[in-house]
C-alpha cells in the first residue's frame, strides 16, 4: 500500500487522508472472503459509488464539450467511454491492477488481467477519492487520465463487434444469431451477466459484462477472434 500512495503522489499528486478508504477501493470480494475472520471491507460499494460520479462528470464534459452533438450521439459515446473494457485500460494505464488485493483462487485464474475486475477497481478508487477528497479531486484526476484520450477521439473509433460479427457470419447467406443471458450474479446494483452467442443453433462463444450489452459485446469479440484464428 505505501508503493500505491507513492504512486498516486508522485503520479497525480493524490494523497489520501483517510487510507482505509483506499485500501477497500483495492480489495476485491474474493481477497475479503478468503479472510472474513479479519472482517476486511471490499471494494464493491465504493466501485457503485465511482460508477455514479462517472457518469456524472464524463457527461458533463461531453454536454460542454460536443456541443453540437444531440443526446443520442452522447449517449452512444458516454457508453464508450465507460464501458468496462476502457475503464480496465484505464486502471492499467494507472498501473492499478499491479495493487489490487485479490484472492489466490482469483490470482490463479488470472483475474489481475480481467476487464471486469480492472474496469471496478477504477469505479472504486473514483469512489474512494470522492469520499476523501471530493468530486473536484474526482474531476482533475479524469482530466488527467481519461479527457486526454476522448480529445484524441478514440472512443468515437470502438468497434461495433455485434454488427462486425453479423456481416462476417451472413457474408455467404443469411445465418441466425443469437444472444443468450445464461446466468446473472452479484447484488443489484453491481450484476454480472453471461451471455452465449449462437449461430444456426451452434455455440460460438460467451461473454460477461455489467449489462447485457456488455455482455453481448464480448461474447462476439471472443466469437470474431475464435473464427479469425481458424
């Protein structure tokens, strides 16, 4: 944890005052469970909280920034940009994933390398550096890592892997497509859903995200990797 705050002074010139905050924005429910004698707090309330002041302040930049863009438009980049695979570049970027406390089932399977435990460990340290430092600190440490990179217009450029995998299946005839929600897991407010793709009644991958959506998006990601590789 000192290397973290080292870090986060050096790089962002953050300091937390209260660091218990920043130590449950890096403990994932996986390190928690594995030691609940010691009653550790994990980082899925905070990582609802950050999820909230994200969407607050990347909206409010794109209202004042895109003025000439009509709500659909930002809506459609908004989800771009806090979608779960960017928000995971966005802890690498950050070197997060180097820190996160995870369990060692967890750490085995490789989840120190997983979009959606990366993408929440961002949503959660936005969360903690609300609470410690308020949403002016939130807003200068996005202008610092995220704002760069939506000026660059990448996120205007993110592939549509549904239509993409669509237009490679039926480029010799028409093919049914389906998206299946297999499973639903967590709370409420932090659900995981799997979703399998399917075409003419063959399985061609699954995915997992924090929408349906989401979820669709990934499975047919992994579904054009699967077909690009044969």
């Amino acid at each position: 944890m000192e290397a973290l705050k080292e870090k986060l002074k050096n790089d962002y010139a953050i300091e937390f005052s209260d660091c218990s905050l920043l130590d449950t924005a890096f403990t994932h429910t996986s390190y928690a469970n594995e030691h609940r004698l010691l009653n550790i707090s994990h980082n899925e309330r905070l990582e609802f909280l950050g999820d909230a002041v994200l969407q607050l302040l990347i909206s409010e930049y794109l209202y004042r920034s895109f003025p000439e863009k009509p709500e659909g438009d930002l809506s459609k980049l908004r989800s771009m940009i806090v979608r779960e695979e960017s928000l995971a570049g966005f802890s690498k970027d950050c070197g997060f994933d180097t820190f996160i406390k995870l369990g060692k089932g967890e750490e085995k399977s490789g989840g120190r390398n997983r979009d959606t435990i990366l993408g929440d460990l961002f949503e959660a340290f936005l969360g903690a550096l609300l609470l410690d430092k308020g949403v002016d600190a939130v807003r200068s440490f996005l202008q610092l890592v995220m704002i760069p990179k939506v000026e660059k217009g990448q996120f205007e450029q993110v592939k549509d892997y549904k239509t993409a995998l669509q237009e490679k299946l039926q480029v010799d005839g028409d093919i049914s497509i389906r998206y299946q929600v297999i499973s639903e897991e967590g709370p409420a407010h932090a659900k995981r859903f799997k979703v399998q793709v399917t075409a003419n009644g063959v399985v061609l991958s699954s995915g997992q995200g924090r929408s349906k959506k989401m979820a669709e998006q990934e499975a047919a990601k992994k579904a054009l990797g699967q077909i690009d590789e044969v």
